[in-house]
C-alpha cells in the first residue's frame, strides 16, 4: 500500500485509488470480462476516469510547482 492509501479515512477516495480503478476496468476489458452490449458503457466510464485523474494529477502538479516557487522566492528574501 502507498503512503497515500495507508493515512487515509477508509471511506475517502484518493487520486490512487482511481488510478487502481482505471487499471482494474482496462484490465478486464483486455481479459475480455464485459459482453460486447456492456462496452460502450465501460468504455464511457473509462474515458471520464482516465480524464477526471489527468486534470487532477496536472493540477496537483501546477500546485506543487507554485508551491516550490514561493518556497525560493521566500528562501532567496531571507538570504538577503
């Protein structure tokens, strides 16, 4: 388990756990799990995860990013 998953309340949901899903759903599609009526559905589905979890993941990223800048800004006046 990741550290993410582990301190969590057990009834959020994390970034991780949709990554989990994702894989999970384009796994038992691969190993051909849903009949052919279920597919567009799944496929739906998947293609609203799969772009839920990019917007996401770039916005914690932008945030990180911000973050670290205003860290060296900070860092840099200090040392002044």
């Amino acid at each position: 388990m990741t550290t993410e998953t582990t301190n969590t309340t057990p009834n959020s949901l994390t970034v991780t756990d949709l990554l989990v899903l994702r894989n999970a759903i384009d796994l038992a599609a691969t190993r051909g799990a849903f009949r052919a009526n279920e597919l567009s559905a799944v496929g739906t589905v998947f293609d609203k995860l799969a772009l839920f979890v990019e917007t996401v993941a770039r916005i914690v990223e932008e945030a990180e990013e911000v973050s670290t800048t205003d860290e060296e800004s900070t860092d840099s006046e200090v040392a002044e």
